[in-house]
C-alpha cells in the first residue's frame, strides 16, 4: 500500500516535493521536533504548493485512511508537530505554502499563506509603512499557520492579544479536502458559528490552515525601551499596575526576569550585556507611543522616575538607540537558548491571574525545594499577561536527562496542582500536543472535553488528523 500511496503523492505535488528515508535519507528535519525530545518516523514529507494540492493531498489520505501531521516551521515545544515512531503518518509540510497573497492598507489587513515565516509578515507590513504586532523568539523560523494552529502569544500579548485576536479571517481544509474560502477582512460579521475561532489554536486536529487574513496596525512614532531592577514580584506586579496607569494602551511589553534565568544567560552567552546583573528580578518594559518621540520619551522618562521615587523600583537602564533596544530584548530572548545549553530541563508555560502570579511563585518555589532540595527555578515570560515559564532545571551535579526521566511527572503534578488553586491554566501559550495530551484529560471540565471530542469526530470522522495530539 505504502508504494500506492507514495506514487499517488507524487502525481498531486511532483516528484521533488516527496521525501523519504529510502529515497531521500536524513529526513530529522522534519521528524524531529525542536527540543530534541519527540524523534519519530514518516511515511512520507509532502511538500504541496498551493492550497489545491492540499486538498488533494487530504482527499486521498481520507480515501486511505492515511494519518496526516500538519507542520510549519517544527518550533513546537509540545510534539504537536512530529510524526509517531510508526513510519505510517504522512508529515505534511507547509513550507512552500509562503507567499504574501496581498496587502490592503486602507484595512490594515494583510493576507499570508501558512508557510509564510513570521518574521517575513513583519517586514511586509513594515514595507508597506505598517505594523504586525506578534512577535515571539522563534519568529526567524517559526510560521503564520503554525502561530495559528497554535494561537501563539509572545512579547505583545498585553497591548495586542494572541494570535487569535490578530486574526480576522482563515482559509483551510478539511480532513475529507474540502477548502474553506474564509478570508475575510471583516471585523464584524455574525453569520452563525465563528469557525475562523474553532479552528485557531486546534492543533491541525480539526482542518490545515492554508492561508489567513491578518490586522495590521500603524507604526507607532516612539518605542522606548528600559530594563527594571525590583526587588521582588509584588513590586514587579505594582510597577505593571503603575505603568498601566500611566502609558494606559501604549504600554506593549512587559517581561519579568528572575536571577537564575539572567545568570543562564551570563554563562552561556558572555558577550551579551548584563545591565543591573544584581537585580533579583527583572522587567523588560517597552512603551509605544503614538505621539511624537519627545513626547513618548516623556511620560515613559516620568512613569520610571515615579516608580524609582516610590520605591517600586531599585534601579533603571533605558535604551538610548536601537542597537541598545535590541540589545534588552536578546537578553530576554536568549534565556530558553542558554537553557537548552545548559541541558534538559522541565518546562511549564502557565498561565495566572497576575494579581495571583506572586503568591504562586512563593508557594510553588518552596513546594519544590521541600521536595526536591537544590533544584533550581528558571522563572521569565510575560508578566503583562500572567504567562510564566516556569522551568526547573536539576540541582548541580545532576544530570539534567537523569533528573528529568525520575521526577517530570511529579513535579509536573506539583506545580499544576498549585497553578489550579490558584486560578490558572496549565498550558498558557505552546499547547498541548502530545506532550500534555494525558494532562489535559484529567484537568479539563468533563464537559469541555465531551464536547471536544464531538467536535473532532465531527470534523475528522476517520481521525486522521495529527492523531494522538490534543484529545
């Protein structure tokens, strides 16, 4: 059957774009996720180039009963994008699938296909004297399908929402190849249930999002950047309350930083500079103003010198160029690139109430080291929305692969168990997967997972569909 299948693929998208192991060798790039942690198998890499070969690539997987792994740029962190070790799972790959299909300025709208690499939208927009507000570290190689598929957050989530919210109209398949034409630039259209929603965030488990239609926004005329020393996370939480205050919208970034997650980076990133390397926490925060420069520069000047006057915060280092802007930002974005230097260790992507972020942080921290003394806390990510990465890491001495295989799944239980007492979610911004599949079955409502589940048999009856992620 597997000679059938593989002939009937390269007649839809071309020899060229059918990959495998016995034709092609290596094929790690696809099939093995970015953590180094989910290496599996594939049947096939089917490369299609347009929308019309991805229906008729799912045609004949439906006609076969053949599993298909949508996958865009494989930056995943829950497995959610690799094959199983079976050999049997088509891996779909939406690389091709990358041109900037238009751009209408006067809606601040731009329409991607869902290969298109994040980075590439921005400078589109850019090009066109806009803006396209996500942004995440992996956006070099990360996709505007996967982001999707993912309802990806980022750095901007305060001021500009996830992924979701930038989102106004999809184009996808389904499981039997049927194309939803849904590319609307509409913001209000109430013509029955919101399938653009269901699909965001589903994983490649519902449909393959092949293209969207995205909100643009204007280039704000300031963006001025600080990094903040305070002295612990209520102050963090009172200096967000304050910049809320005072910048009100215009604030567009606000990432905290603990002391072990800046040392990682000291360690293995030397040449990156370390302004206020003391501070046991730390707060990237970024203001983009509307105003003129002057102006903008301004009230962010006056928002510091309030918060230093009362005590929120010890210490402040503002950016005077853009060199040094970016500069605070790779800080930021080098710490899960000093962790994987540093070796395995448990990640959790959390989400809280950000009144509830500092209790939970000081009740979770010593619940780990009465448990497991000496592990070390590896806590960032973006306060502005109550999303932590709060990642434990092996006492010294420990090798991170040994301490991960004897004691994730407690832990994992120890620190969910308290991000469920106090109001938060378990997984906040990389999804499920399959990393998370069996958590999610025994933390979600009972209800919400019924109707899961119909909706999945509804829309993929054969279960074709990235099996074994999410549900």
């Amino acid at each position: 059957m597997a000679a059938g299948v593989l002939d009937r693929l390269r007649r839809i998208v071309g020899p060229a774009h059918v990959l495998t192991e016995q034709d092609d060798g290596d094929l790690s790039a696809w099939t093995l996720d970015w953590r180094r942690r989910y290496r599996g198998r594939a049947l096939a890499v089917v490369r299609p180039g347009n929308t019309e070969e991805v229906a008729a690539v799912l045609a004949m997987a439906s006609e076969l009963g053949v599993a298909v792994v949508p996958q865009g740029g494989n930056t995943g962190l829950v497995g959610g994008g690799v094959p199983d070790a079976s050999g049997t799972q088509m891996l779909l790959s939406m690389q091709r699938l990358n041109r900037i299909r238009g751009i209408d300025a006067a809606n601040l709208t731009l329409t991607a296909e869902a290969g298109c690499i994040l980075q590439a939208v921005q400078q589109a927009a850019e090009a066109a004297g806009l803006m396209f507000p996500l942004s995440l570290a992996a956006e070099g190689s990360c996709t505007i399908g996967g982001n999707l598929a993912t309802n990806a957050g980022g750095t901007q989530v305060l001021r500009w929402g996830n992924a979701r919210e930038l989102c106004l109209g999809l184009e996808f398949v389904t499981s039997q190849g049927r194309i939803w034409h849904g590319l609307t630039g509409l913001r209000k259209d109430n013509t029955g249930y919101d399938l653009r929603d269901l699909f965001i965030g589903s994983e490649g488990t519902l449909g393959v999002i092949t293209a969207a239609t995205m909100k643009l926004a204007p280039q704000p005329a300031a963006v001025c950047t600080a990094l903040v020393a305070c002295a612990d996370l209520p102050a963090a939480v009172a200096l967000l309350e304050l910049s809320r205050r005072m910048l009100g919208d215009g604030l567009s970034g606000f990432e905290v930083m603990n002391v072990l997650s800046r040392r990682l980076v000291a360690r293995h990133f030397p040449n990156l500079p370390q302004p206020l390397s003391d501070a046991s926490w730390s707060v990237l925060l970024e203001y983009s103003s509307s105003e003129s420069e002057a102006h903008g520069q301004g009230r962010f000047e006056t928002l510091l010198g309030a918060a230093l006057e009362r005590g929120i915060a010890l210490d402040a280092v503002i950016a005077a160029s853009l060199a040094q802007t970016r500069a605070l930002w790779h800080l930021r974005e080098s710490i899960p690139l000093a962790q994987a230097e540093e070796g395995p260790n448990i990640k959790h992507d959390i989400s809280l109430p950000v009144s509830a972020v500092p209790s939970f942080v000081a009740e979770c921290d010593a619940a780990l080291q009465c448990g497991w003394p000496g592990v070390g806390v590896v806590d960032f990510g973006h306060l502005g929305d109550g999303n932590l990465h709060y990642n434990v890491q092996a006492p010294s001495g420990t090798p991170g692969s040994e301490f991960l295989r004897a004691h994730e799944k407690a832990i994992n239980a120890s620190v969910f168990d308290l991000v469920a007492r106090h109001g938060g979610s378990f997984s906040a911004e990389h999804g499920i997967g399959a990393l998370k599949r069996d958590e999610l079955a025994t933390r979600k409502d009972p209800v919400a997972l019924a109707l899961m589940r119909s909706i999945k048999s509804a829309l993929d009856p054969l279960g074709i569909l990235n099996p074994g992620r999410v549900l």
